[in-house]
C-alpha cells in the first residue's frame, strides 16, 4: 500500500447504492425450512419462506455495517442509499447517524420495493442513486474538514468507496452502468464548493450484480481495474442468497481485517447440562494482530492458518485456554498490540457464549498450536466498558533480561525513604476520567502538574531529614491542608491550632521524638529538636504560599514565635498580595527553580541540604514573595531578543553550568578532550 | 535493544591488505574481526545490557553465535572464521529476521551491522532485497581496498526502502581506519539516554535502558513523528488494576543515572544519596500502582515497578502507542484529572472510567439472518417460549416484537404471516393438560400478526388481557 493510500485510505467514506426496485421485490428463490413442530402423521410441513432479493441485499449492507463499526467506532463512515423512482439516502456522514440502529429505523419507514406498477413519466432504475452517491462522495466529512482546517504540508485527498447492489442482464449493461457513475462523478466535481464539499480524487467502485437463486446469470465477475484516473471497477455476480457472505468476505480487503477462529470451546450443551462438547467460535479484528503469528517460523504459521469453510478467505485457528483461576492474565507489559473484535456469527449460541463469558469481565488465552505439537500462548481476548479487544501478547525474550536491580545503582543503599508518605501521596493523586471535555484554555494534563507541583514544594525524600512529617500527631492536618489551592477560614484555624498544639509541647518540655532506646546517644537535645522543627515548619509554610489564608498560617507561626520584625514584613507582603491578587485574579504560581532565589542558609540540625536538593527550592526569605511576583510578572512579558545561538545548543551539566560545543565541524577526539 | 553482526566470508574477503611502509599485511576477514571486537569493546564499557549475535554469511546464512551478552564467547568464535564461496545478500536478510523473530519476537529493536566487501553497493539495491520484519536498521560497512566504481554511482549512501545506510571505512585500510569507523558507529548507534524524572518539584536524573526510539505512526490523515523529551513528567497515579493491558511500543528500565568516569569512593556516595527515582519505585511496588508519564506532547508513558526474578525489582517504563487514546477503556487522557473533590460528587464515574455512547453489536440484540440456522435459532426461541405460557407471556411477546421489527426493517414480509401459521399449529398441537390462557394467547398473536397493521413499526402487539392472570408487562 503506498503512502498516500496509506494516509487517506478509499475505507474512510463507503457508499452503498442498493436497487430498490420492483425486481428486486421478488423472491431470491432460496427457501428457508420452516418446519419446527411436531405434527400429525401424514400432516402437511408448513410451507418455506423466501426471503426478497432487497430483503438478501439490505441485510448483507447492515451485516457490513455492523462489523465495521463494531470495529472501528470512528473514522470508518458507510452511508446507505436506495434507488427506485428516486434515490433515497438513509443516513449521512455525521457521526450520529453512523450507527445500525439508526438504519433499521429508516429502513422500516422505507418498506419493500414496490410492487411494478407502469409508469409512463418515470421509470425505475438503480441509476437515479448514482448522482445521490457522487454528491455524498463530495460532502467532507467532519474529520476531512478538520484536516482541511490543519492546513498540513499534505494536501487532503479525497478516496471513497462505493458499492452498487444491481441487477443487470449482461457486461455490456454493467459496462452502461460504470460510466454513467462515472460520468455523475465528473459532474459532482464540477459542482464542488469549499469547504463543505471537496472533489473526488479516486472512487473505488464495486458493482455487486445479482440475481435470484433459481436463474443463470450472464455477468462475469471483474478483478479490481483502472477505468481513469479517478475510477477502479470491480464486479462481482453473485445470486442473492448468498450476497451476505460475499459482502463480508469483501468487508476483510476493504478494512484490512483478518478472521480468527477460536477452537475447542467448552460448553454445556442445552438439553443435558452434565455433558458438554467443544465449539468453534468466529471472530474478526484488524489483520495487524496476526503480524507476528505470521512473521515467525513459516512452518509454524503453516500450521495454524486454515481456509475459511464456504468462504474465499483464510483464518488462523488458535485454541482456547481454560483460564485458571488466578493471575490467569500475562504482565501489562507484554501485550504489544490491541484491537476490537466482532463475532462473525453474532446469533450463533457458541457466540453468545464466549461474548457473555468475556463480557462478565473473564479473559480468554488463545494458544498458538505449533507445528511440532508444541504451544505458545499468542493472544488474550479480555473486555473493557463492555467492548471486546483482541490482544497479541509478546511471547519472545526480553531484553530486559537479568538488569542490574535498582538497590544496586546511585540511591539504592538508602533505606529511610518516605515510601508509606509517597504511597498516601500517590493515592491522593490518582487520575479519574472526566466528562467535561478541555478547553483551549483549559488543560487537565497542565493542570496536574501544578498540582503535583504544589504538594511537593517541600516534600523531603527520607525521614531523617524531616521532623515534622514525623511528627504527624502534632503537624496534621495542617501538612495536608497547606499544600491545596486554597484553605478555607475554618482550615486556617486547623492549622493554626496544630502550631499551637506545638507551642504547647515546647512549653510542656515535652519530648518530641520519642528516645531511641537502643542508640539514645544519637539523640538531639530537645532544645535542639524544637528549634529544627520550627525551622523546618517555617521553611514549609513559606513553601506553601499560595493565597492570603496561606500566609495567614505563616503569620500564626511568627506571630506565636514572637518573631515581630518578620511579622511586620509578612503584613506588607500581604498587602501586596491582596493588591496583586485584586490585580490579577489567577493563582500566584510557585516558582521554585527561579535563578533569582537567595542562596542556601545553613541551617542547623539536621540535614536540610539534601531535601533541598531534592526540592530544588529556597522559600528561606519573605522577600521570596516578592520574588515570586516579580519572576511571574517577567514571564508575562518575555525577553524579545532571542538568546545566543550556542547558548541554544548547550547541555546543562550536572554542578549547572550550561556547556557548548564550540567548533563542532571539526569532530575528533583530541577537540573533545581539549574542551572537557 | 540487541545487534546482529553479519560477517562476510566470501572469498573475497580473504584479499591481502599490505600496509604501507611496513611489512604487516591483513587480510579483510582479519580487519572485519579487528572491526567487531572495537565494537563489542565499546559496548562492553558503555553498553553492558547490548544483547548481540553474529551470523556469518556468503551464497548461504549461518547463526555463528546467537543473542548473547558475553562478548568473550563472541571474541573467541569470530576467530575461526573460514572461508566460503560467493557473496549473496538476500539469505542474510531472511536468516536475520528469523533469528530475531524467533528470540524476540516483534517487540525490539534491533541492529543489524554488516561487513561485507565492495559488492554491497549494487548488490543491497537488488531488487530482490526484502525489508526486515522488526523494527531496526542496517549499517553496512564495505571493506575494499580502491573506492568502489559503484559508489560513485549512487550518489546517496543510503539504502532503498529505508533498509538502513552504508559507511565506509576511511582509505587506506588499515586496522586503525577500521576501528574508527567501528568506533564512530558505536558512538553514534549506542547513545545512551539521559533524561530527567519529574514529579511535580521532585525529580532525579534517569538514565533509559534501551534508548527509546522515535516512533513513526501512520493513521487516517496524519503520519506522527513522535520523539521522546528529554524530561518525562509524572501526571498522575493509577491503580494498577485499571490501566490492564493497553498495547505497548516498547519497554525501557529506569536506571537513576549514575556518574562515569569516577572513583569507586564517589560511587559509594551516590549509593547513600536518596533518589526519587528509588522512593518512586518503592512507592509503586508497595502500593501496586501505575504512574502516568508524559513523554512529550502527544505521547504516553507509564512507570511501573518490575521484577525480572523475585530479587532484582526495577522501575521500567512502558511506552504506549502516540496519541491521547493509547487506553482506550479510560477515555482521552487529556481527560483524566486529579481533582479528588470532584470524584466524590460522581462515584460513576470511577467505576465506569469511559462509557461508549454506542453500544456494540454483540452488546444489544441485534438480530442478523444471513444465515438460515440464526433466523430459525429465533424461531425456534419464541416457539418454546410458547409452549410455556402463561408463565413466560412477558419474555413470548418481547421476543415476537423483536423478530417482528427486524422483519419490518428488512422487509422479510412473509415471515410475518409464517410465524402466524406456526402458532396456529403450536396450538393446534398444545396437549391436553395445557393452561387455557396458553392456547388463547397463541390465537390472539396469530391473528394481530396477519393484520396489515402488523407491518407498522410503530405497533407492539401486546398480550391480551384474559380473566386467567394478571401479565405484567415487560
């Protein structure tokens, strides 16, 4: 397949025109057995029906639509039209009316043809839908529309398929027909206007002639051909009873799909419960998920590829696996790719069970028998929201294999990681759907790192270096509030509360960290521990500044630490705050990695300078407010002048110093060296 | 990632190389050799994890050594190389692929580096060169004394249907000229990847094992060139029992990066010095969970934690299909948010992450009649249904309206009166001891379903009301 096919492929936009006219009224002569009840001796059987050649037609056009929409839910549009003394169109492009449902409604207010009935001003003909199809060809789709608007280097193409469902007595008629589709098309693309409605670039037309069951037919069936440069035939004869099969049989090239047939299913049979016996259940997916099945050893290939019974197409036979009971399933990692299936028989009984069976949330192995009798496990059948995927399931080497573990590398001796924090964390942030669709101005994916980022403005890596997310009887719940966008006036007086709980203890002499018995030694003299606790409470509150309530609890903690200088520095900064805010109403952002922050302060205790290099953050001064602002103030307006070319190129190193490569044309050892 | 290395040993490469003022000669062969243990020097240093195997080739393919980390055993079987008859590409291609398809099956990546003589210009652009089925790429590196006559008539060094490119070693040939154009495709070919871990304002510096690839997807309408960032941040966390098995490009470890070039003491520290990367690890280990990572605009990752055997754990990087439906079950992933408040207003949602506003066809009853056997498998089914009324009134007349409103959209009039026929003969037939209500329900849908109105799809034929039972209708 070339590329351009590739890109806009002919599948996007399918047109059906099915004759609905008188002839197609009659019988397709192909009875169906209605004999289901006991009857008297020398009773007469019930007689057996017939089916319609438009009841056979319409059919097979739903049956098409059902799978490929089963399949692909988006981007694969079918529309049907009808053709008696007018076309009609039974659905269009939008997304709403590509679904089966939606067609049976309009079929049942469209009827059988009718009966013949001469009419001297019109007659009916297949040919009124031709028009009707080239018109539908040249309406854009939505998606055509949007790639329009995209204004990519590719020039949008626009490929259709269409699908004629007729009768005609011989060749030369379906010759008739071609060109005068064809020559509808030339005139649709005549009458294109931008943007609704862009020209045929290529039509793929397949003219389905068919007949009842009981009559020769003169039509020969054609392999795809170039009539023009716009136009490829292909004609298939075939008598109405057997349309369905054919129509799905072209369904597996029009969308690159492929057949698998699960074997030996075990099921209860319906009369005797106790017993049971193996079925065969049908399924189509798109063919990319044989890939790998095929591309391995031929003979293995050889030996689970079958030709479909009654059919012109091949599917792959894979063996069910009874699931165990646990842990059935392969890691997530090993699956390597997924796609919807459809039953190909939905009515057959061996069908609905394997659908309920994996509709109930159950997975299904499917094992690859190899030619020496040996078996590998190749794909999952597993359900999700109620649709069936098909997953192939790795089952080569790894080249993970045997890695070094991450206890062995830079961190992994550490052993007093925050893990349960991290976890709670974690939990905190998981990520839910929403209905609400983003916005351009609203994106959700932003979002969640401005909030990732808040709560770890000051998130030391292990225990040792933090008190007070130790000391959670005393600090919580203000550790937890501090970190959201904003507090309420009642979570204010919580946080408040936890410091004076710990002013209190202070007073108390309490111990903060219980001793250690087996190594007491170790211990900080208390005096020592609360002064690190409150440097490091302050260092978190200044942090967390994100809204006046915020700086309200920083100003509690000065306040209660007696610490007034400070405080009358806080108040003007809420000043400022309350101004900038009343100036610009969006959340003041904390900026951490600004080069403008002051440097580090040593700080006493315990050892701060490793959180810090994990936060990458300095909150040490209240003038950091003002700094904040300022930095926030500078990106709304950006420097113009684009920075230095080398300056663009360069590598930051690991002490921070950006790093280019000067003469980078002349590339030898010696000028590596030279520059290091 | 892994590497094939395919040796020629035609006779061609048993020609003599002197080198000029001096008395030493080479053979091809011998420089091919030199060429091959420059690279697994390389890869021994800078890339220990490389998985590579060697097939040696001429108008035949064998699998010298297959995937393998000990570049000895390597070293020591390309010593014994001999010599064979002509040179003939395409068996190479398809011993290759199915050398890599029978370890790894689709899902890696992998290097094919060739040395070969000369003939290489002309003879990989044969048509009857066949791509390789993996994703990967071949480097070929002709070995000739005079530059080749066919160079100079391509004017590209690169090989037709994006099968790989050709470098060749600088003129004169000498082993130090060999070992740098070894040398330069190992630099080039074997970057590592470094990039950066971030989770909010928590972050380490990491280090992916296998470099992660740009990935090429062609769909309807666009063809994305999707290349990694070299920061990937954390967006979120999942429990790991919803994200299940989506489809996955490929699979990296997450190594904290870790400082070459430096003594042992340093090492000892960095070993002490806490990591995000490995609380990260714990963290997710522990509490079995998944982290959403963007990887760059339009792509996904997740970071689980992974155990090759029970004692070796690791943080690895799964990297899904590009594009912001890679799990399909969960909807758009520019949809997901964080907000915990929110999930509390609408505990639906957390049960049923994505609903699909169609249902699928095998989810509904849709009723398909191609096939006899599925017409009269719903024929059959009110019949029996039949035979237990007035127990089962509800479920006969839901099934006949069902069977009826398909008739109507198909236009399958007869069917209508048939099924008329066969209740009138169900009841006929109904034996003695059967409830009256049963045959009187029989008649009354008999009758309604020969009536023109019968074929109105507005109409539900409905039970009749006799003095037998109460029906409550479904």
């Amino acid at each position: 397949m070339s590329l351009m096919d590739q890109l806009f492929p002919a599948n996007h936009k399918t047109t059906f025109v099915v004759d609905h006219t008188p002839y197609f009224g009659l019988a397709s002569n192909s009875h169906i057995k209605m004999d289901f009840t006991k009857r008297p001796p020398g009773g007469i059987p019930p007689a057996p029906i017939f089916k319609s050649m438009w009841t056979c037609s319409i059919e097979a056009v739903l049956e098409y639509c059902r799978i490929v929409w089963d399949l692909f839910p988006e981007g694969k549009l079918i529309r049907v039209i009808s053709s008696d003394m007018q076309s009609r169109t039974l659905n269009n492009w939008s997304s709403s009316q590509q679904n089966v449902n939606y067609m049976l409604h309009h079929l049942s207010s469209l009827g059988p043809p009718a009966k013949l009935v001469p009419n001297p001003n019109r007659d009916y003909s297949v040919v009124y839908g031709f028009r009707t199809a080239s018109e539908a060809m040249i309406e854009c789709t939505t998606a055509q529309m949007d790639q329009g608007a995209k204004k990519n280097n590719i020039e949008v193409q626009n490929k259709c398929r269409t699908v004629i469902i007729t009768s005609a007595r011989d060749n030369p008629s379906i010759d008739n027909l071609m060109s005068m589709f064809h020559n509808e098309m030339i005139k649709s693309n005549k009458y294109v206007t931008q943007p609704n409605s862009m020209s045929i670039n290529h039509c793929h037309l397949v003219i389905i002639n068919t007949y009842p069951d009981s009559i020769t037919c003169e039509v020969t069936d054609r392999p795809s051909h170039p009539i023009s440069s716009i136009l490829d035939l292909e004609v298939h004869s075939i008598p109405a009873s057997k349309i369905g099969i054919k129509i799905s049989n072209l369904l597996l090239k029009h969308y690159n799909l492929a057949s698998t047939t699960v074997t030996g299913i075990p099921m209860k049979e319906e009369q005797n419960a106790s017993s049971s016996a193996n079925y065969d259940v049908e399924i189509y997916h798109a063919a990319t998920a044989h890939t790998t099945i095929l591309n391995a050893n031929v003979a293995d290939a050889k030996a689970v590829v079958a030709k479909k019974e009654g059919a012109d197409y091949e599917t792959i036979k894979l063996k069910w696996c009874t699931p165990r009971a646990n842990n059935n399933l392969p890691d997530i990692h090993s699956c390597t790719t997924l796609h919807r299936i459809t039953p190909v028989d939905i009515n057959s009984r061996p069908s609905a069970c394997l659908i309920t069976f994996l509709l109930n949330g159950r997975s299904v192995l499917l094992e690859m028998i190899k030619q020496g009798g040996g078996k590998s496990m190749s794909h999952v059948l597993k359900s999700y929201n109620g649709e069936i995927y098909i997953h192939t399931v790795s089952s080569g080497r790894t080249v993970l294999e045997d890695p070094p573990a991450i206890s062995e590398g830079p961190g992994g001796k550490v052993t007093q990681y925050r893990v349960a924090d991290f976890g709670t964390f974690m939990k905190l942030n998981l990520l839910q759907p929403t209905k609400r669709k983003q916005t351009e101005d609203k994106n959700y994916i932003d979002d969640a790192k401005e909030k990732l980022k808040k709560q770890t403005a000051y998130w030391p890596l292990i225990t040792s270096s933090t008190i007070i997310f130790n000391l959670k009887q005393y600090t919580e719940p203000m550790l937890s509030l501090m970190v959201k966008d904003n507090i309420s006036d009642q979570e204010v007086m919580n946080c408040k509360q936890c410091i004076y709980s710990l002013i209190a203890a202070e007073s108390k002499n309490e111990h903060l960290i219980t001793p250690n018995p087996s190594n007491p030694r170790k211990m900080m003299k208390k005096d020592d521990q609360y002064k690190s606790m409150w440097t490091e409470l302050e260092t978190f509150l200044k942090s967390n500044l994100y809204t006046e309530n915020h700086c309200k609890v920083l100003q509690c903690l000065f306040e209660c630490r007696g610490r007034l200088d400070e405080e009358k520095i806080i108040e003007k900064t809420l000043m400022r705050f309350k101004k900038s805010l009343a100036d610009r109403p969006s959340v003041i952002r904390a900026t951490t990695d600004s080069p403008m922050s002051p440097p580090l302060t040593q700080q006493t205790g315990i050892k701060h300078n490793i959180a810090h290099k994990a936060v990458a953050a300095d909150p040490n001064s209240v003038m950091y407010l003002q700094i904040v602002q300022d930095q926030d103030n500078r990106r709304v307006n950006p420097p113009t002048r684009p920075p230095f070319a080398g300056r663009l190129k360069s590598i930051q190193k690991r002490n921070g110093n950006l790093f280019a490569k000067l003469y980078q044309h002349i590339d030898d050892d010696t000028d590596t060296k030279s520059a290091k | 990632m892994a590497t094939v290395i395919a040796i020629d040993l035609s006779v061609s490469m048993l020609r003599d190389i002197k080198i000029k003022d001096t008395k030493e000669s080479f053979t091809l062969l011998q420089l091919a050799t030199h060429g091959v243990n420059v690279l697994l020097d390389y890869l021994a240093v800078h890339s220990k994890l490389e998985f590579v195997a060697v097939v040696t080739f001429s108008s035949t393919c064998d699998v010298l050594c297959s995937f393998t980390r000990d570049y000895d055993l390597i070293k020591a079987k390309i010593t014994q190389l001999e010599f064979r008859t002509n040179t003939c590409y395409p068996p190479v291609i398809q011993t290759i692929n199915y050398l890599v398809h029978s370890e790894w099956s689709n899902s890696v990546t992998c290097q094919v580096i060739m040395i070969t003589d000369g003939n290489c210009y002309e003879g990989l652009r044969k048509p009857d060169m066949t791509p390789f089925l993996f994703p990967g790429k071949l480097i070929v590196v002709p070995l000739e004394q005079v530059s080749s006559l066919y160079k100079n008539n391509y004017d590209s060094n690169k090989l037709p249907n994006g099968l790989g490119y050709i470098t060749s070693p600088e003129l004169p040939l000498t082993p130090s000229s060999v070992a740098k154009v070894f040398e330069k495709i190992a630099k080039e070919t074997y970057v590592p990847y470094s990039a950066v871990l971030r989770c909010g304002n928590l972050k380490s510096d990491i280090q992916l094992i296998p470099p992660p690839m740009s990935y090429t997807k062609a769909a309807d309408f666009e063809i994305m060139t999707c290349c990694i960032s070299s920061e990937l941040n954390i967006i979120g966390f999942l429990e790991s029992s919803k994200v299940e098995c989506p489809a996955t490009l490929s699979r990296h470890l997450v190594l904290p990066q870790r400082i070459l070039d430096e003594c042992s003491e340093t090492n000892e520290a960095f070993a002490k010095t806490p990591s995000f990367c490995v609380l990260l690890h714990g963290a997710l280990k522990v509490e079995n969970m998944t982290a959403v990572c963007q990887l760059s605009s339009n792509w996904y990752g997740l970071l689980v934690s992974w155990a090759d055997n029970k004692k070796k754990s690791n943080l690895m990087l799964i990297i899904l299909e590009p594009g912001t439906n890679a799990i399909p079950w969960l909807g758009d992933i520019r949809n997901l948010t964080l907000s915990p408040t929110e999930l509390n207003k609408s505990d639906v949602d957390e049960t049923q992450p994505s609903k699909t506003p169609d249902k699928r066809s095998y989810n509904q009853s849709q009723l398909v009649w191609i096939k006899e056997a599925g017409l009269q498998a719903d024929i059959q089914k009110i019949l029996r249904q039949a035979r237990k009324m007035p127990d089962k009134i509800p479920s006969f007349y839901k099934e006949l309206n069902r069977i009826r409103k398909a008739a109507i959209a198909y236009s399958f009039n007869d069917l209508l009166t048939s099924i008329a026929d066969l209740l009138e003969l169900e009841c006929s037939n109904l034996p003695g001891g059967t409830h009256p209500d049963c045959a009187l329900q029989l008649t009354h849908a008999a009758i309604e379903l020969r009536k023109p109105l019968a074929m109105d799809p507005k109409l539900t034929i409905v039970p009749m009301t006799t003095k037998y039972a109460q029906h409550d209708l479904m």
